[in-house]
C-alpha cells in the first residue's frame, strides 16, 4: 500500500473543493488519504449531504475502504481499491447539489476501462453556490468530449431546494488511449449563444421560464450578430424553483454563466443578470469563464501533454484544486499575468 496522504481541509479554499478533489485523485492513483478539519471555518462545519454523497459514490467505484462519512463529521479516512465498478447508485436525501457530487466522481471514471452507468436519485440540480447540471450538461461535458472522455446526462427530473428529489441518469465512456491534452489559448470566434432557462411546472402561469428567456434573448441580440437559441423549459418538481444557464460556444472554447430565482426577485432580473454576466465575459477574451477555470484542472492533470487556458481570475477554488492536484500527481502550473487576463499552463511530468 502507497504511503497515506494527510490533506488539512481547512486550508486554500477551506470547503468542499478540497474534500472532492482529494477523494478522486486518491481512487486515480490508489493512495489512500485521510482528511482533516473539514470545513472548519464554515458557518456549518464538516460534511454535508452532498460531500458524503460524493464520497461514497467514488467509494463505489473504486470499492474502497471509508471510515468517518457522515453528516458533521471533521475527519475522515479514504483507502481505494481498483476502479472495477460499472453501475453507481446515488442517493441524495437532501437538496445538495448534483453538479458538485459528480465533480469528483467523473475524475476517477477517466481511468476506468469499460462504460458505466450512474443513477442519481434525489438532490438538486439548481442551487445557490454550486453549478447547475445544465452547466456540466452543457459546458463542461464538451470540453471532456475534446479530451476524449464522453460523459451524456438525462435529466429525468430537476431538483430545487428545499426537498431536492431530482432524477438524473449519466452514462460514461472513459478515454480509450488516456486523457488527451486540450489547447484554449485562444478561443477563436463567436459562433452562437445558446441557453436554458427551466422552471417547475407551478411557475408556468406565470410565464417565468419565458420571461426569463425573452430578456436574454433581446439582450443579447442587441449585442452580438449570432444565432442565439434560448430553450425555454417547464417541468414537475418536488419544490418550487427557476434557473438559467447560458454558454457561448466559439470556435475554440465555450464560456458559460448562470442564475437562479429567487422569491422575491422578477424573472427578467434573473435573466437580465444572467445575460450581462455572460456578455462581460465574451468581452474579456477569457477561454474559460471563472467555474471552469478551476474544474477543468484535474483533468488537464490528467492529460497526455500540455494543456492551457486564459481566465479573468485565478479563484481560490482553482489554486486549491492546484495544490491538492500536486500532493497526488508530478505536475506542473504556470501561472502569469498576460495583458488584461491570466495564463494557466499544465505540463504533467512522467519522470
């Protein structure tokens, strides 16, 4: 057995990312990791519902070892075996977020050696401080794609806070030849605007989805000469919700935003909003927008060659992501000041 990892979850970005990423690069390299003063400085300190959701489904995969998951807890120890699993089952009792749950489980799945299947009951797929399913769905998902890692999402049922209860099934093709190195430095040109805007079946009297989509839509055309397609959906859900995702697709890169509804707050705010974040960033150059900057790191990790980005910001999340990805992988960032935006380059090392 590799000699264990202590990760301290208190430092860099202090909260989940830590957790997740530390779990998945411990079932891709099979060294086991104990994990300490999780969330510490956390209004809720410890694990929440999604990270032992996310937690134990990597255990699944990999069919390792768990002690310490559960609900508040400060301290946990991952020991992996081999990824061999090809069904994961997933249960949420809560509305934690979806998105992050797969965060880590994808990571590990990019070494597995045959398809795999995962159901999903329960969670949300819109919340406050997470990304949305439709972001992985649609932004994150190609980008795998290019890296020849095929990841497809059925949402069966959306999820809102508070009870959650969505219903997703995801299906993985893991990389036949390894994770392929992907070059967004320059993302190209403008292509089109495309989008979702989803609310539950309660809000479509009122028109929320629609509303949401209309200003979108005459927003952004008045500023962009593309074709811009916003999808606007209603379905059933346990809980009363609304949310938007929209993403820029160039010829190189895709760049994506959201938002969520609130009680209180216009549907047109909520689309408004969304469509100015989006369009401030298409004008700063970026190829990656401030989610991804931190979520495609892994996997650029991961890859055969060198990869790189431009992003307005480095986060906190994604400078965690980097560290944690050291303590596990031989891997090296760049990271310097380049006009107005910041340049990520990733060159993993097999010496």
């Amino acid at each position: 057995m590799s000699d264990r990892i202590l990760v301290d979850g208190s430092t860099g970005e202090g909260g989940g990312q830590i957790i997740r990423t530390t779990v998945a690069l411990s079932a891709v390299t099979g060294i086991p990791v104990k994990i300490i003063n999780i969330r510490t400085h956390r209004k809720v300190p410890g694990l929440r519902a999604q990270h032992v959701a996310a937690i134990m489904a990597v255990a699944q995969l990999c069919n390792a070892e768990v002690r310490g998951i559960s609900v508040s807890s400060k301290e946990i120890e991952f020991v992996p075996g081999p990824i061999i699993s090809d069904h994961i089952k997933i249960e949420i009792p809560t509305a934690g977020s979806i998105g992050l749950v797969l965060q880590a489980l994808l990571i590990p799945m990019t070494l597995a050696d045959q398809d795999i299947q995962v159901s999903i009951h329960g969670g949300a797929t819109y919340g406050k401080w997470s990304p949305p399913l439709a972001y992985i769905q649609h932004i994150l998902c190609p980008f795998l794609s290019r890296m020849g890692f095929n990841v497809t999402i059925r949402i069966l049922r959306e999820g809102y806070y508070p009870r959650g209860g969505a219903q997703v099934l995801v299906k993985v093709a893991p990389p036949k030849d390894g994770i392929k190195a992907i070059d967004l430095y320059e993302r190209e040109k403008l292509l089109e605007i495309k989008g979702v805007t989803h609310s539950s079946s309660d809000l479509e009297r009122a028109d929320v989805s629609a509303r949401e989509a209309d200003v979108i839509q005459d927003y952004l055309a008045q500023r962009y000469d593309v074709p811009i397609n916003i999808d606007t959906q209603y379905s059933p859900s346990y809980s009363t919700g609304s949310g938007v995702t929209l993403w820029a697709v160039f010829e190189n890169s895709i760049i994506g935003t959201d938002g969520l509804g609130e009680r209180g707050v216009r549907a047109e705010d909520v689309g408004l909003d969304a469509a100015e974040n989006l369009s401030r960033c298409i004008k700063s150059g970026a190829t990656v927008d401030e989610f991804m900057c931190d979520q495609v790191i892994p996997y650029m990790a991961l890859a055969n060659g060198q990869s790189r980005f431009k992003a307005t910001s480095v986060t906190s999340h994604a400078r965690t992501n980097m560290d944690i990805v050291k303590r596990f992988l031989k891997v090296k960032f760049s990271v310097f000041k380049e006009q107005n935006l910041w340049a990520v380059l990733v060159q993993p090392s097999t010496s």
